[in-house]
C-alpha cells in the first residue's frame, strides 16, 4: 500500500507530530547553519547524537527536552531500532522532534533510513543539512577537495561495514580514483586502516599523498601528513585515533605546505 506523501514547505517552522533530521555540522558551534538553530529553538524533543558539539544546545528552547542517543563506531550505542520507535512514538504524542546529529545527516548519518522509517509511519520529515567532517577536515588543512589542477571530483568513502556486509574492493575504489583523477575521503577508516593501506597499494603508489584529520575544527583537532605506504605506521606514531578521517590524493600536496606553520599537525617519523 502506498503511504500519503507530506510535504514541509523548507520554509515553514517545524509543527508539532513532525520529525526534522538536522546536521550539527563537524565540531565548532560556529559552523552550524542558521537554518540549524532556528529549527532547534522550535523543538521540544531533541535526540542528539554522541559527536555533537554541546555547545549547539546553547539554540534548544529550555523547556525542551534532551535525550542522548550516542552511535560511535567501537562503542556501546544506542540501537537504531530504538531510536526510530522513539522518533515516532514522540511524533505520534505531538512532539516536535528534531534528530541532532554531528555533520550531515545523509552522509555517513543514517538519515536515508531514518527518513524511510517515518515515511512508512505516516510521519511528516524533512532534513537540514551540516556540513560533513569529510569536507570540514580538508578545508582546515587548506586541502582544496576538487582543485582543478589535480582532482576531477571526490569519492565519500566509509571504512566501517555492517556485520555480515563483504568488504569494499578497495583496489578498486584505488584504481577507479587514480584513473579517474579523484579525491578519497574515507569516514570511519581508522580501525580498518591497514586493510584499506595494503589494499590500495595495489592500485596507487605509496608516494600517494594522505592527510588524517582528527576532531576536525575543535580546538582538540591534530593532524598528519603523510604517504599511503607510511598511512599506517604514521598512525601508530602519532597515535591519531577516531573520530578521524583520512583524505588520499594529490589535492593533499597542499596541506604539507601549512604544516610545518600549524602546531597541531603531527608530521611522521622519517624511516
């Protein structure tokens, strides 16, 4: 059976009986749309993610209430069965819900599933978008994602599979990106770090230049410039962990002239 569609104009405040997918941005309060704040203030249910800043609860109306529904890689979560009952459940009371969550939520944030899940509920959606850590990481170390000159586009990757998911064929994800001329982001890849290295050393040379952003735009961040044959050790070295995100292609040339000038850029160890 086909479930009514409903349509939010963007414009509008959020009503309640409705849930809004809203993108806390990377890290720094001060990255957050002003969209972002304004549907925050209206709400009176917020389900905040574990990476959002605490910071952007500063826009929440007092009188709203805060539910924490942490999801990190490598930790104990919250379930996503349980939190979209719980987002459709509050809708059904009359809330208004906003789902908090760090960067965007459509990438990497399971927004597409969450959004699937209220649709069918009968649950008017809509999303506000962050801007993803991916992207924030390359701007901070002056990585141009898509300069002209050295890349024709950019690949958002993630490390982490679900259980029983087969592996992503990083050789040739690899191949695909030196061909193609194409920038790799990879989200969530810390812990699989050594698998993805030894699989696009099959596809790219180990001079092939990698950045690793940790706690992008916090003043916590730090930093590694490096090469894919040295990724790993690299990591080990400066002991960079999640959240992290590794950026792989030649647009990262770039960074190594701002890191000698930035104090929370680790460079590695030479061999």
């Amino acid at each position: 059976m086909t479930q009514p569609t409903h349509h939010l104009d963007p414009g509008d405040p959020p009503a309640p009986g409705t849930v809004t997918l809203v993108g806390a941005g990377p890290g720094d309060p001060d990255l957050l749309t002003l969209k972002a704040a304004r549907v925050i203030a209206a709400a009176t249910l917020l389900l905040v993610d574990d990476l959002v800043n605490d910071a952007v609860l500063a826009y929440a109306n007092p009188q709203a209430r805060v539910v924490r529904v942490g999801k990190r890689g490598g930790c104990k979560s919250t379930p996503q069965s349980f939190i979209h009952r719980l987002m459709v459940r509050a809708a059904r009371r009359g809330e208004t819900v906003v789902r908090l969550k760090g960067g965007d939520p459509f990438v990497f944030g399971r927004g597409g599933e969450e959004c699937e899940v209220l649709r069918a509920a009968g649950i008017p959606v809509r999303c506000v978008n962050g801007i993803t850590s991916g992207l924030a990481a390359a701007t901070e170390l002056g990585i141009a994602a898509t300069h002209r000159q050295l890349a024709h586009g950019v690949m958002l990757l993630t490390g982490h599979r679900q259980a029983g998911e087969p592996p992503l064929d990083w050789a040739a994800l690899g191949a695909c990106a030196r061909q193609a001329g194409l920038t790799m982001i990879i989200y969530m890849g810390v812990a699989q770090a050594a698998h993805i290295q030894h699989e696009l050393l099959r596809a790219m040379p180990g001079s092939t230049p990698v950045a690793i952003a940790q706690h992008a735009t916090l003043p916590q961040r730090r930093h590694a410039v490096t090469t894919l044959e040295r990724l790993v050790s690299t990591l080990q070295n400066s002991r960079l962990g999640s959240p992290a995100v590794i950026i792989v292609g030649d647009v990262v040339r770039a960074a190594a002239v701002l890191a000698m000038d930035d104090p929370s850029t680790v460079l590695p160890r030479r061999a």
